[in-house]
C-alpha cells in the first residue's frame, strides 16, 4: 500500500556495513548515507550503488558531518567500520 505523503523518489541509500549498528559504535568518519543513481524507498548497499554524478556525490557521516565529493574520491572513503 502506498501511504499519501510517502516519497519513493528516494535517491539516497543506508550504509549496509551501517545497518543495525549504533552510532557510539562505529568510526565516526564511516559513510552511514549516500547518494545512488536510482530511485528507490528504503535502499541499502554499499559502493555499487553509489551515484557517479560527475557535480559530486553526497555522502554523510556518522559523525555527523554531510559533504559533496567526487565520485571517485567516495570510493575512496571509509565504508567499512
């Protein structure tokens, strides 16, 4: 069922290494969300899914911090705990 108000235009996803885990628990540099190419309600991965739009990437932190980068630099960021 499709609840009013319910976007699945979603173009971010979860973190799978992330997933279940609590925040006080894993590194604070760890890439917890991040953007994807496709479109999607509740999506979780890893790099694979990562969009490689060329005017940067968003990928946010589990310290809190959210920034833009080049998509081949997200690669290179920390995604495992």
């Amino acid at each position: 069922a499709r609840f009013p108000g319910v976007t699945t235009n979603t173009v971010f996803a979860l973190n799978v290494e992330a997933a279940g885990r609590s925040l006080t628990n894993i590194p604070p540099d760890l890439v917890v969300f991040f953007e994807t190419d496709s479109h999607g309600l509740n999506q979780s991965g890893g790099q694979e899914l990562l969009s490689k739009k060329v005017s940067g990437v968003a990928v946010a932190f589990a310290d809190g911090r959210a920034l833009l980068v080049d998509p081949v630099e997200a690669q290179k960021l920390r995604w495992v705990p």
